[in-house]
C-alpha cells in the first residue's frame, strides 16, 4: 500500500509538473507573440512619419532584425535621429503590471508547495 501511495504521489508530481511547464510555454509564446506585434506597431508608426516609403518593408526588415532589435534602433537614430523604441527603457522590460502578477503567482505556488509537503508528511505519519 505504502509503495501503491509513492508511486501515486510521484505521478501526480509528474503531470503537474508537465502542466506547468505547459501552461509556461503558452505564455512564454504569448508573450513573445505580443512583443513582436508590439515592436512592429512602432516600426510601422516610426516609418509614416520618418520615411512612409519604407511602410511595405516593415515585415521584411523585422525579419532580417529578429532578434537584433536594438541594433535596428541604434541604425535608425543614426540615420533619422531618433529611434522606434523608447529612450532609456530596456528593449526585454517588464511592465510593473506583468511583475505584479509573477509575483501574486509566485507566492500562490510556495503556498500551494506548503500545503503539499504538510499533506504529504500527514499522510506518511498515517501509513506508517
């Protein structure tokens, strides 16, 4: 019975474990999707008024910059004197909003670990 209780747990751990890192990697894309769409939003504003020529290349020039964003910034206020992304802000910040919230999670993790780990002593006291 005590092995059958082991084993239970372990799976138990593994398929939350596998949620998590399930639910992480939705919101890491998530993320990155809304980083991209957020980064060509500028671009496209940065173009109709420094150089609306360049409003078709948009696609076309984040793609040959992906993942080289702040080197694009850097040549765009060379050559217009100003770039797309704003002065001073990190091109990878966190809004505080979004801190908040993996800090909220954060602390409802170690919570729902606590309760675990006092069920689980609870249960071996039992069995044993």
């Amino acid at each position: 019975i005590q092995l059958r209780q082991i084993q239970m747990e372990k799976e138990l751990q593994a398929q939350a474990d596998a949620h998590e890192a399930a639910l992480k990697k939705e919101r890491d894309e998530r993320d990155a999707e809304e980083k991209k769409a957020e980064i060509k939003a500028r671009l496209t504003a940065y173009y109709r008024k420094h150089n609306p020529e360049k409003l078709d290349t948009v696609d076309q020039i984040l793609k040959l910059f992906d993942g080289r964003i702040g080197v694009l910034n850097e040549k765009l206020k060379k050559k217009y004197g100003s770039g797309f992304l704003p002065e001073g802000a990190p091109i990878n910040q966190v809004s505080n909003q979004t801190k908040s919230f993996f800090m909220s999670v954060n602390q409802s993790i170690n919570v729902t670990k606590k309760h675990v780990a006092a069920s689980v002593k609870e249960r071996r006291k039992k069995s044993a």
